[in-house]
C-alpha cells in the first residue's frame, strides 16, 4: 500500500499509544510473547525510552524506540531501537521519514551521535541504513545470563554469533531484500 494517498504524521507515542502498538514491535520479534514485550516495555519507559510513531490517516503504521545516553567514547549519543514498519506500508519511505525526523530531533538535543543495532541477518536493514548515513564501527557482542530462549528470544547468543561469524567475515551488506522496512 501507498503512502501517497494520505500524508504521513511522524510524532512522539504516548506510553499507552506504545502499548497499544506493541503487535508491531511483535512483527520484529514474533517468538516473544505480547505480555513478556508488554513488561519488558514497563521496565524500559522507567529507563527513558521513548517511542516515535509515523502515521497514515491515524493509523499506526511505523514505530521507532529512541534513547538518549552518554558513553565515554562519543559524549552524549541517540540509541535507535527497532526501527518498523508494518508490511502493507514497508518501501514506502515511511522507514525513511521516521529516521529523518529522529535525526532532527537528535540534532535540536545537541546529539554527537546516533547508534543503532542491527541483526546479522536482516540484509535490508543493513541497506537501510547505510543508506541512512551510517556506518559499521564495529561489533555489538552479547553474552546471555539465563536461557534466552526460556524468555521469550528466539535464538542462542552463542549458536548466532558462530553463524553470523561463517556467512557474515568480511563481507559487503548483500542488496537482497529482508523484511522490515
């Protein structure tokens, strides 16, 4: 579907309108259940996370978390925190719009930097944004404390990062498509 047939209203989600659009958030992550991303959202609104929200005709069609920190390494920065939109709106420039308005709000808070994480496998996220500007510094690493697997991830910290190390050394993005924007 088009986005060209009403315009897109890109805004701050109020913590209810966020709860009401975790199923979004599920489209990401599908293995974990509605009330685990439910309580885990409780725990991250207590920590300042906040959610952008793109819309077409008060339709929620796009979500972006957003955290502002300060590392040693960059002063203060812009975490972006699962960047989606919903598959009937995705290649419509909706991903695009939301990043934009991000990157101006990031730049009225005086942010030095944005970061953001993106998994291994999703070839067009990558596409996405490098082609939003940013670049790959380096590896996020992650070393579990319990059985993810138990709580609601669908894959092993370990088990990934072997695979991701095998399909993934020294290569180039592909420009093959995935599926979350």
């Amino acid at each position: 579907m088009s986005s060209d047939e009403n315009p897109i209203e890109i805004r701050w989600l109020s913590h209810t309108e966020i709860e009401d659009e975790l199923p979004i958030i599920a489209e990401l992550n599908p293995e974990i259940p509605l009330e685990v991303l439910r309580e885990r959202l409780v725990e991250m609104l207590k920590r300042d996370f906040r959610c952008v929200g793109a819309f077409i005709a008060n339709k929620c069609v796009g979500i972006s978390g957003v955290w502002i920190g300060y590392r040693f390494w960059c002063g203060k920065f812009l975490d972006v925190d699962n960047v989606i939109v919903t598959k009937e709106y995705r290649s419509a420039g909706i991903g695009k719009k939301m990043m934009d308005w991000i990157h101006r709000y990031a730049e009225e808070q005086q942010i030095n930097l944005s970061v953001l994480d993106a998994y291994v496998w999703n070839d067009q996220a990558h596409k996405f944004y490098m082609n939003q500007g940013y670049k790959i510094l380096g590896y996020h690493f992650a070393r579990k404390f319990i059985d993810l697997r138990k709580n609601g991830l669908s894959f092993d910290v370990e088990e990934e990062s072997s695979s991701a190390r095998q399909n993934n050394s020294q290569q180039e993005p592909p420009s093959s498509c995935g599926t979350f924007l």
